[in-house]
C-alpha cells in the first residue's frame, strides 16, 4: 500500500447525511488519496467534495460487489462504510459479503464515525504500509481436495 490510500466509501441511505459531513469535515485529508463510492453516495461525496470519485453500481445493485472484487484484487486499500445498524437492508448478503472479503484480505475497515476519524488520522493513512496477508494456502488445498 502506497503513502496514497485507495479509500472506498460506502453509506446505508439513513447514514449517507452522516458520511458526507464528516467527508466534507476531513475533506483536505481526504484529497490526499483516491477515492471510490456506491451508487448515489459517490454522486453525492463527488458534489460536496469537488473532487473526482470513481463510481460503482448502487450497493443493491452490486455496487458492494463491485468493491468487495477490487478489495480481493489488492485495487482498495482501505473500506469506509457507514452502515445503518438500526435498519435491515434488502441486500444483508452482498453487505455481509464485502465485510468478509476487507477482513479476508486484512483491509482497514471503518463502520462509524468514530473508527473513520481514529482511521483517517493515523500516521500510516500517508506512508507505505505492507499489508500481511494471511496464508490461505491450506484452504485452498482442502477446497480443492473437496471439490475433486
């Protein structure tokens, strides 16, 4: 991971209000590094922030998806998603799917306000970091042992 971070934001409807303040609150830092967003929510950080986002599908549409592949292809460095913990979403599985795959692939993930600003003000948001990766060699040897 460079000293520039691929940030992925991501926002329920009921907190998109709440991800744009706190981009716009932290928008220098947030110049600092490539950004990515959902549907509707990239739109809407792309208006407030003056700044270009890449835009995927809307979540339930496969936006999720979309990041979740990214994430597994090393192309997002870090997931920023303010998710709704008060309300159930059509698409659970795909939300459930993209959390799996940032831990699968050790990724820092925000959930809330207060993670993304402890996130977004450490040292190493602005200097290369090597990502660890777990060894999943012995579950790919056991799945492929399976499915023979």
């Amino acid at each position: 991971m460079g000293g520039s971070k691929r940030i992925a934001l991501v926002a329920h409807d009921n907190k998109k209000a709440e991800l744009i303040e706190w981009a716009v609150y932290n928008k220098d830092a947030l110049a600092r590094h490539r950004l990515y967003g959902t549907g509707t929510t990239g739109k809407m950080l792309e208006q407030a922030l003056h700044q270009s986002i890449s835009k995927f599908l809307s979540g339930p549409l496969g936006g999720d998806q979309q990041i979740g592949s990214r994430i597994s292809e090393g192309k997002i460095d870090v997931l920023i998603f303010f998710w709704d913990p008060m309300e159930a979403q059509p698409h659970d599985p795909d939300i459930k799917a993209l959390l799996r795959l940032g831990v699968a692939w050790n990724i820092p993930i925000a959930m809330d306000r207060a993670t993304a600003d402890f996130l977004l003000t450490s040292p190493l948001m602005y200097q290369d970091y090597e990502i660890i990766l777990p060894d999943y060699s012995q579950y790919v040897k056991r799945v492929l042992k399976q499915n023979q």
